[in-house]
C-alpha cells in the first residue's frame, strides 16, 4: 500500500535532500553543530509537512503546510550559506543542492496554487477519491475554490486579484 503524499514527486525529492543532509551533517563537527541540527531539523521539516499538508481536508490547510515546507526548503538553503561561508560545504555541493531545494519551492508553490492532494485508492478507507480540482467538472461546480486558488497565486507573485 502506498499512501497519497508518496506518490508526489515533491515528496519523493524532499526525502531526497533529507538522506543528503543527513549525510553532509555526519562530516560536520565541533563548531558546525548549531548549522548541524539547524539543517537536519528544517530538511525534516520538509517531507514531514509536504505529508501532513497533503491529507488535510481542505485547500486553506493544505496549502498552508505546503508554506511550512516551502519556509523549511529556505531555511535549508539558508544553512547551506552559511556553512558554504565557514569552509564546511564547496561552493559546488551548495549550487547543486540548491537546484533540488529550487525544485522543491517550485513543485510546493504549485501544488498550493493548484489544491492538490494525491489520496490513498485503497477501499480500505472507504474507496472514494477527491475529484481533480482541474477537471472539468471541478472547474464548472468550483468557482468559489477556484477564486481562492487564483487569490493565492496572485499572493505569491504580489499582485492583487
């Protein structure tokens, strides 16, 4: 059995970067240990939010996990400059790390303006599915999500709908 959030590429790659911050952190000594813990708390954060935000109910709660992650994938990006500076991290692993966390923001900001969830299929819990937010179905019966969803979007990029 698989669970919905699983299956989400973002999810996949998340998890991803966590196994290689938890591999960078395990060079790390003495007076890395704040950026140490710092980086394996916020590359945990990510795939555990993305999870957690992915079987909420609605769009609001949803999306705002997705922010949590997204907050989280910065602050990895953060930490990583921080230990580029101090000599602990090349100036290439904090370019190519930071292409996965550019990735994950850009997968993240699109799921929250989408309202996606990916659901388990099993008829163990009760065998029905969320429609497609852009079906056409959807798009015909939804126009107040729908508002919700371009408002959010438009909040991203600092324009007002």
């Amino acid at each position: 059995m698989t669970f919905g959030h699983e299956r989400l590429d973002v999810y996949r790659v998340a998890i991803d970067y966590a196994g290689w911050a938890y591999r960078l952190c395990g060079r790390l000594k003495g007076q890395h240990r704040n950026a140490k813990d710092q980086l394996l708390r916020a590359s945990q954060s990510i795939p555990l939010n993305i999870a957690e935000g992915n079987g909420k109910a609605t769009d609001g709660d949803r999306r705002r996990y997705f922010e949590i992650a997204c907050g989280s994938t910065l602050e990895c990006g953060a930490v990583q400059d921080v230990l580029k500076v101090c000599g602990a991290l090349s100036a290439q692993e904090n370019i190519e790390a930071k292409r996965v966390l550019d990735r994950i923001v850009a997968m993240l900001t699109k799921l929250g303006q989408r309202g996606y969830s990916v659901n388990e299929d099993s008829p163990r819990y009760g065998g029905t599915k969320k429609s497609d937010p852009d079906s056409e179905e959807s798009r015909n019966s939804g126009a107040l999500a729908g508002n919700k969803r371009r408002t959010y979007a438009a909040g991203l990029h600092g324009k007002e709908s």
